[in-house]
C-alpha cells in the first residue's frame, strides 16, 4: 500500500506549507545545531529536518502526539509509516499533521528518489514505535520498503524507540537485534515498564511522547555531529529536584528546584549510551525515557536512594537542591491554628550526601556537585563554589548563580564549571539540555580508561556555544 500526495520532484522536505525552507537541500544540506528545549524551540532560519518513522504497532497513535510535540517546537518533520502503522493510524492524520506528503513504499513519487534524499537530507530519523520487525528488518538491512530505505541512507543520528509485548523485547532474536542496533551507532531508548495493550503490563510500553521529543531534541541540540555512544557501558546516577523537610504533614521547607537541570543530565546521559538512575525529589515532569527513576521526598530519603545506586556507578551528578537542615521535631499530625503560635522551628543540619559520596567513593568513579549560590558580600559565586569544591573534594563543582529568575524552574541556564584541578570553564547561557551535555563532556573526560579528549586546558571558555 502506497499513499502520497502531489509534492512533486525535490519535494521531499519541501513543499510544506508556509514555513518549508529546505527544498533542494540535496546530499550537501548543512544540519543546524540548535538549542531546541521543549520551552525554546528551535532558533535560526532553518528548521531541522525530521524523519519520523512509524512502524505497525499498537503505539502508534502515540506517534502523532510525538509528531504534534516537534513540529510544534519548529521542526520539520516527515513521516514515513510502514503499511502495517497504515492499519492502526491513516495517512491523512500523518500528512495533515506533518504538512507534507506521506508515502510508504519506494515507487511513490520514483522521479523525486525519495528513498535516497529522505535519508540523506535529515538531521535525525527517529522511529516511534520501532516494532520487533522493523528492527529486525533494519538490522538484516532491507529496504523493502520507504522506512527501511530511509534508514539505509541516513548518515544523520538514528533513534529508535521500541514498543512490544514484554515476551516480544525479551526474546533473544530482539535482544540481539536491538545489541547490534547499538552497536552501530542506533540510539535506542528503552521501554517503559507499564500497561501493555491488554490488561497485561509490563516492559515494552512506548514512553511517554513528551519524552521521545524530548529525546529527540536533545539529540539535534549537538548539532551535526550528533550525539556519540560516548558514555555505553557506563553507568551513571543523577540526582534532580528539590527536597522536602516536613514540619507536619501538610508543611515543609523546601526549595523552587524544578529537576530540570537534573532531567535534562539524565536525558542527556542516557542518549549517549549511559544506564541512568535518576533520584527525584518531588519533581513534578514527566519521568525520562529509558532511565530508571527513583522518587524520593527528602534529603534523608534522598540520600539513602543516591548512595545506594552510587554503590556501582562510574559518575554521580549531585544536581538535585538538597536542604541543608530539617525540623528537629516533625509533627505527627498537622499543627493548628486553634492550637496558638507554635513553638520557634528548631533546625538539625541534614547528611552532607556529596561528603559521603566522597569517603564511599569507588575507584575511578567521578563526583560532580553543584553549587547554587547568590553570592554573599565579599565573596562572588564562583569564589563560593571554589570553596564548596575544596571542602567537598568533589572532581567537578557546577557553579550556578540563582535567585532574581535565575536557574530555578527556567529552561536555561548558564553555569561555570570548577575542576578539582584547578581548570575553569565558563558556560554561557543556554539551555539546559546543552549546558547537560557540556558538563557531560567534562565528566566524562575525568573517568578513568578514557582518553583524555575534550578536557579542557585551564583556559576560560567564554564564546557562545563553544563545544556545545
Ligand atoms: C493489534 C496488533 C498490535 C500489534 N502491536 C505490536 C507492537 O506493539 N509491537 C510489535 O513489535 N508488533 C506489534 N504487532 C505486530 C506487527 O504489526 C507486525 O509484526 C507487523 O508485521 C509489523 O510491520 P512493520 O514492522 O513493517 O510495521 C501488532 C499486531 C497487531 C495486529
């Protein structure tokens, strides 16, 4: 089954309505680096350009909620379905919605040679769902269809997001295909564990759409190199959000920490390959694809949830905003009104979680902290931080300036990043998913067996967007 519409020669990203810039981009078409966060959207005067690739699995009404989520954000997406996705979600929803012609086999529109310049011409194929016979076709390298085709030709960074039965994804066949999917440079994301299609659950869920794009961007943030399997057998643990010291149980102490700096590590660290914990306190977003998500309410739960995934982890991100102190005396039940002015709050300090993660360390394993500082007279922000870093020992100490709409709960961010070894590096604002991938950059430099590549020399990094 073929379905097109009249796009025409070159029309394979053009043609796509008011906003369509890249016709006749042929094999040469510049990607665009973009800092293209859910909040910000894309910038610049070319869109990337995106294939979505939907294979016939139950999920792939999903897949046009992922549609609405990138084109929404600026991106130009073609969708390219299987015939089977044809059975589950029609061409006109794909070609409504996407603004370009959709068509699934490779003799639609032969004069156009789709099943070359689709590939060719993206800046990222993502497939959502990707059915175990879609991988398993691409794996063998068909292209007997559009899909297939597409992948063959791609030289952009490939995503896939798996959906099946859990005997489905366990099975040894889907095992060793995804294994070899990766070990060619395919992103996979993992499954979620959840309600299946029946009334059975378990992994092998679709992740939340909200997540796939997210994925998806964080991956077009780096731009036309993409994102490297850099951190694959690593395993990595982030702390995000901010912590809560109940007073009662209707009162706490706590802090504006959103988690999304946090989240967007996790994001980031899982892209290139890492298996992520991400411990979060009270963060109120959707839970990351393919990372293993530990909620937690305070700095002691907190605590207990990051050292015990710290125990085998090659780097701990410490980016969650942990209180300092708690109520000496929580109350069991909620304080009243009626009851007169309660007696003054007495403060305990909490554990010093990155102190621990220090003594406990394994070898070879890397600890970064983060310092959310507002300066204090006499002493700026990256003073404080070069403090926090020498007393904590820590071997990287981000430094953030909050308070006045600073850090807190905004999609960007600008940080300077403190090495135990004395090297500065300055990151200026952006957002938060590139600022994640810097630090990651950093991070990863200082983990033992890895070649010393990207580590900086100790000079101020202070143009835009460097190495981002
Ligand atoms: C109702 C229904 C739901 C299905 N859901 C899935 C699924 O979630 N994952 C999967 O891998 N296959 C699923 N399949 C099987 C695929 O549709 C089948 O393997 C098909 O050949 C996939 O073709 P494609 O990979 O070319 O899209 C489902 C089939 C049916 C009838």
């Amino acid at each position: 089954m073929s379905q097109a519409g009249g796009g025409g020669p070159g029309a394979v990203f053009a043609g796509g309505g008011p906003g369509a810039v890249f016709a006749g981009g042929g094999p040469g078409a510049v990607s665009v680096s973009v800092g293209g966060g859910p909040e910000t959207g894309p910038a610049g005067p070319a869109r990337p350009r995106v294939v979505l690739g939907v294979s016939g699995g139950i999920a792939a009404y999903k897949a046009v909620e992922v549609l609405r989520q990138l084109t929404e954000s600026g991106h130009d997406v073609q969708v390219v379905p299987t015939a089977a996705a044809l059975r589950f979600v029609g061409e006109p929803t794909w070609a409504a919605l996407s603004g370009h012609p959709v068509a699934t086999d490779v003799w639609t529109d032969a004069d156009a040679v789709r099943h070359v310049r689709l590939g060719r011409e993206a800046d990222l194929v993502l497939v959502a769902p990707a059915t175990a016979d879609l991988m398993a076709r691409a794996v063998a390298g068909r292209s007997d269809d559009l899909l297939t085709a597409t992948l063959l030709t791609a030289r952009c960074p490939v995503v896939f997001a798996p959906a099946m039965h859990t005997e489905m994804w366990e099975h040894p066949a889907t095992r060793a295909n995804v294994a070899t999917l990766r070990e060619r440079g395919v992103l996979v994301i993992e499954p979620a564990v959840g309600r299946l299609t029946g009334a059975d659950s378990g992994a092998g869920r679709l992740p939340e759409p909200v997540e796939i794009a997210a994925f998806a961007r964080a991956v077009l943030a780096r731009g036309p190199a993409g994102v490297r399997a850099d951190l694959a057998g690593r395993r990595v643990v982030v702390s995000a959000g901010g912590t809560r010291e109940h007073l009662d149980p209707v009162r706490f102490l706590g802090n504006s920490s959103s988690g999304r700096q946090g989240y967007a590590l996790a994001r980031a660290a899982a892209a290139r390959g890492a298996e992520v914990v991400v411990v979060a306190a009270n963060v109120a977003l959707p839970d990351v694809a393919g990372v293993t998500t530990v909620p937690v309410v305070s700095a002691a739960q907190l605590r207990d949830a990051v050292l015990a995934a710290a125990k085998d982890a090659d780097l701990v991100v410490m980016a969650a905003a942990v209180a300092d102190f708690r109520p000496a005396d929580p109350r069991a039940h909620k304080i009243k009104k009626t009851d007169g002015a309660p007696a003054p709050v007495v403060l305990l300090p909490t554990a010093d979680v990155l102190a621990e993660l220090v003594s406990d360390r394994a070898p070879g394993q890397v600890l970064v902290g983060f310092a959310a500082e507002t300066g204090s007279p006499g002493a700026d922000v990256v003073t404080l931080g070069r403090a926090k870093l020498a007393r904590k020992g820590a071997d990287l100490m981000v430094v953030n300036e909050v308070g006045d709409g600073l850090a807190f709960g905004t999609p960007d961010n600008a940080a300077v990043v403190l090495a135990a070894d004395g090297d500065e590096t300055v990151i200026p604002r952006t957002t938060k998913e590139l600022l994640a991938h810097r630090v990651l950059d950093l991070a990863r430099a200082k983990l033992a067996g890895q070649p010393d590549v990207g580590r900086d020399t100790g000079a101020r990094v202070t143009s835009p967007a460097e190495g981002l």
